[in-house]
C-alpha cells in the first residue's frame, strides 16, 4: 500500500521509541550540504665577477622608463594581450594564450536513473529503485543528488514518505538532513520549523552541519533568536564559521537589533575570522537608513580593515559603500568607479594614489623578516645546503649591490621554441647596455656544452653579468631573494615565479603583506621577445592597490564580478569618492 501524506507536519508520527534516542547523530552528514558553508671540475668556474662600478640609480630609473613608455605615458589601459602580472584575471588570460590539451578530460558521469519531477507513491519508489544498478545505497544516493540538483521540496517529502513507511516510521538523520537543506534552499519557513522541532525531539545535541542549516533557515522568520542559541550550541564544540556568523548578523539587521549584529562582528573578527564580504556589504546595506555618527565611524572602521588586510569589495558590495557615502546627509559625497593611470592618479579626481615602494623603515623590517624566515628558515630548502647557501652569501658580499638579479634558469625557459643560453644571452645583453649591474643565478649543467646551452652564448653572459651557478638539486628563489634584498630597495628581479610558497612562509599576515608590497615594485616581467634579440619588459606598477583615504576622499579598489582574480593578483577598477565642491 502507498503511503503518502501531504506535509511534513505529520512527519512526528514516524518516529518510534529506540534505543538511539537522545544520541547526536556523529558524523553522517554529507560534505556536500558543507560546500555552501562550508660537476664542475674548477670551483672558479662557477663563479663570474663583473668589474665594480658605482650604483647605477640612473640606470634604474631609464629602465623603469623605457617600461612605460611601452603603453604610452599615462596610459591607464592594460593590454589586452599581455595584461600587467599582477592584474586581476592576468593568470586567466595567460592560460588562455597557452592552452593545455583536452585529450585526456573525463566524461562527465550521467546520472543512472533520471530524478523524479514529481512526488512519487510508494509503487513508483520501488520501480525508481528497482532500475538503480550501482553498489550506493539508493536512498542515501537519491537525496543526495535531489540537494546537489536543488529538486523540489515536495519530491524530497515524498521520499522521506516511502522511507518512513519502509522503516516502521523512521528516516535517518542523513535524508533528514538533506531535506533540511532544500526547505532552506527553497525558503520553506515552515517545513524548516517542522525540522527542527523533529530534530529537537529526536538528538539532544545536532553537529555543527544541521546547526548550521538551521540557523541559515531560522534567521528570516520571527524565530530568528533561536538561531542564536544554535549559534552557542555550535561554540561548545568549535569555533563556528564566518558564515554561521554572517546568516546571524543578518538575521539581527533584518530584525533592527543593530547592538548583536556589532557585538557578534566583534565576535568574529575576535577568533581572527575574516568576514564574508557579504556580511560587511550588510552593515553598510542597513546604514543607508541610520542616522547615527557612531554608526557611521563603524562603517569607517571597516573599511580601514579592508585596507589593512588588504581585502577588496566586489561590485556588489562597492555598489553598496557608494551609495552608502552618497546618502550621509551634508556631506555631498560623489562615488565613481574608474581606473588608476600608469603614473599613479586617479583618472577622475586626479589624487595621486599611495606609492607601491617601501618607506627605508619598512624594507628593513621586511628584510630581516625575510632572511631570517625564509632563507635562514631552513624547512622548504633542504634540497640547499647550508654549506652552499653560505658559499653565496660571502659571494655576494664580496660584490656591489646589483641593479638587476635574474632566475637564469627560469628566464632561460620562457620561450620554450627559443634556444635556452641565446634567450638568457639577449636578457643580460638588454641590461647590460643600459649599464646595469646585473647578476645571473643558475645552475652547474647551464655550463655543460649542449644544444640548448652553447658554451660560446654561456661564456658571453659570464662576461657581462656577475653569475652564480648553483648545484643542480638546489633551489634558486633563496639565492633570489637573497641577492635582491641584500642589494638594497633599488634592485629589481627577473622570474616567472610568484614566489607565493615563500610569501606563505613569513610569520603573520602583516609580513606577508609588505612581502606582496615589495614584490609588485621589484619584480620585472617580460612579456614578449621579439626578432633581433629585442626584449619587452613589462611597467612596474608605481602605487599600491589598497583602500586609502585623505579625508576628503576615498579610493577603494574592487574586484569585477566577470573576472577570476587570482589571490597574487590585485583589482585594476577603483572607486573613487570624493566630496563636491
């Protein structure tokens, strides 16, 4: 006989009396329903001195010109087909330049049995059933694919229906669960409301998952408090996530209690959480309404939280802060977005944004950072000996400071069609005409005669850059960072690497930061070779892309909803607000 009712308030009734009762449900509950929360004979040889001369700052400076130059003086655009290394979605495209083969993509795996559209009866489960040929347990498979599919709220009961009447009235924490997560994806107050009381009656404690769900499904009704409780249940056993507080920070603005939504911010930001934007994006929704200058400098504050860990709003959220700003009443504020030319200025008010380059104090503090926890630090470079890492520091301190360190190896390999030791050859040629000091790190086989490395083209470079040839299992980026900070805040560097495994190894963010800082003002790209030997080098941004203010105005950097930023790569669209005059 089917058995079908027509809401889930009779869903009490299924439940019997077993020795389970009371127990939490451990650890059933699907990952899925979390993705939404949540040799060298001769040693000399290794060595190349070029002659001693003064620090060519000169130099440097003709380079960084000749770089920008490239794009016209003042030219706010990034090229579309070689777009700046740092900027956002420039990883994108360049994977896009050089396609991967597909050959070997898999298949996407077909469903074995189409989902139900409809609710079925008991019948037309067991036919449903009787077609599934794989080893899963059919129901446990069903729900899972109606959560990942978001089926229909009245399909799911239907099922948990047919289980029920299966089971002498019994559904399992995991289909419960999941039926859970699509009455909250479908905004099913009620049949959210129902669950719970079931789950209440059932489990004397839920795991942080079903918390969560519920607490995502409470905070819109006027229930929206017992989410709350949720939220402290999950605290006995864990830190809860920064989405657990944003879904209840909402449910507090939404319900005018602005005093919970502040103090569980401070919460949050107390267990060192970074928000969700979309919780920030939040306060400053709900400001738009306040009169309040104490609400106001909040709102301020975190914006210098974006500024200080260097976090940029999407469009969004930008959209929000703009006519947050245009909606205080006397102050005549202005929002536009816009873009930063090449020197510096904002296109619309023509402020000049924060320079990129390191105050004295602060390249210093990051230097010995750096030498101490990343080369002296001694983990990630085992494959570099002590003994060696020591042979190159006295090396280096034995030379002038160097205009220029270049990964030999890694520029070497740019132009994968090109010879190896002519593409190193033309690089150090470029700089050594414009009277650079330039050295060159590499390793012991580049001296070993071969097709791709011509000891006629290797002797050349050794001629006109100081080189360093390392051993052949050692790592290069210690040597790299090395020899570019202990040359002082002028030297630039020459790799395609983006050194982030090394930015990881600095202690605390604010470290990490000022590494990121350094490295967009010092590391050089090239981005085309063209016959003839001719190489282009890419601009060196000169200002640093973080929110700022002088008071009078704003400049915050945002990500655009339609481009992939990868965390190495910064915003190129600002918004600019400024008071009227």
């Amino acid at each position: 006989m089917a058995f079908c009712f027509t809401g889930i308030r009779s869903f009490p009734k299924l439940w019997k009396n077993n020795p389970c009762l009371g127990r939490g449900p451990g650890h059933s509950f699907n990952t899925l329903l979390l993705k939404d929360f949540y040799g060298i004979k001769n040693q000399q040889e290794l060595f190349s001195l070029k002659t001693a001369s003064p620090q060519n700052t000169k130099a440097i400076n003709l380079l960084n010109a000749k770089a920008r130059r490239k794009g016209g003086e003042g030219s706010n655009k990034v090229s579309s087909k070689f777009p700046h290394l740092f900027a956002a979605g420039a990883a994108k495209k360049r994977s896009q330049m050089n396609p991967q083969s597909n050959s070997h993509a898999l298949s996407p795996v077909r469903n074995i049995i189409q989902l139900p559209t409809k609710p079925l009866n008991s019948e037309q489960w067991d036919k449903l059933k009787e077609e599934f040929k794989r080893k899963d347990n059919f129901e446990d498979w069903i729900i899972s694919q109606m959560a990942h599919h978001n089926s229909s709220v009245d399909v799911a009961k239907s099922l948990l229906a047919w289980v029920a009447a299966k089971n002498n009235g019994i559904v399992g924490y995991n289909l419960l669960v999941k039926y859970l997560y699509l009455c909250v994806f479908h905004k099913q107050t009620s049949e959210v409301f129902d669950v719970y009381e079931i789950m209440k009656a059932r489990y004397k404690t839920l795991e942080p998952g079903g918390n969560t769900l519920l607490i995502r499904g409470l905070i819109h009704s006027y229930r929206w408090r017992e989410a709350l409780l949720l939220l402290e249940d999950i605290k006995k056993v864990m830190i809860p996530s920064k989405k657990n507080y944003h879904d209840c920070i909402e449910g507090a603005l939404l319900h005018q209690d602005v005093n919970i939504a502040w103090n569980l911010y401070q919460e949050l930001l107390g267990h060192d959480l970074i928000p969700m934007m979309e919780t920030l994006k939040a306060f400053f929704d709900f400001g738009k309404d306040i009169r309040d200058d104490r609400y106001s400098n909040k709102l301020l504050d975190i914006l210098l939280y974006l500024r200080n860990n260097k976090l940029y709003p999407g469009e969004l959220f930008a959209d929000s802060i703009k006519t947050w700003f245009e909606s205080v009443p006397g102050e005549q504020w202005k929002g536009q977005f816009t873009t930063i030319q090449k020197n510096g200025q904002c296109l619309c008010c023509g402020k000049t944004i924060e320079s990129v380059h390191l105050s004295p104090e602060e390249y210093e503090f990051l230097k010995e950072k750096v030498l101490r926890d990343v080369i002296d630090g001694g983990d990630q470079y085992k494959k570099t000996t002590p003994q060696e890492l020591k042979r190159f520091q006295n090396f280096v301190k034995c030379c002038p400071p160097f205009d220029v360190v270049i990964d030999g190896l890694n520029v070497a390999k740019m132009f994968p069609k090109a010879r190896e030791s002519q593409v190193l050859l033309d690089v150090v040629s470029q700089l050594a005409r414009q009277n650079l000091r330039v050295l060159v790190l590499g390793r012991k086989h580049m001296l070993t005669p071969g097709a791709r490395w011509r000891k006629d083209e290797m002797e050349k470079v050794q001629k006109q850059a100081s080189c360093f040839f390392a051993d052949n299992i050692s790592e290069d980026d210690p040597f790299l960072l090395y020899a570019t900070l202990h040359s002082g805040n002028h030297c630039k560097f020459i790799t395609q690497d983006l050194l982030r495994d090394h930015k990881a190894c600095l202690p605390d963010a604010k470290t990490q930061r000022l590494f990121f800082k350094w490295q967009q003002g010092h590391q050089l790209a090239i981005i085309n070779k063209l016959p003839g030997s001719k190489i282009t080098f890419q601009h060196i941004l000169s200002y640093d892309t973080v929110v700022q203010t002088t008071g009078d105005s704003w400049h915050i950097p945002c990500d655009e909803d339609l481009v992939e930023r990868y965390s190495y790569e910064v915003p190129t669209r600002w918004l600019c607000l400024h008071r009227k005059t």
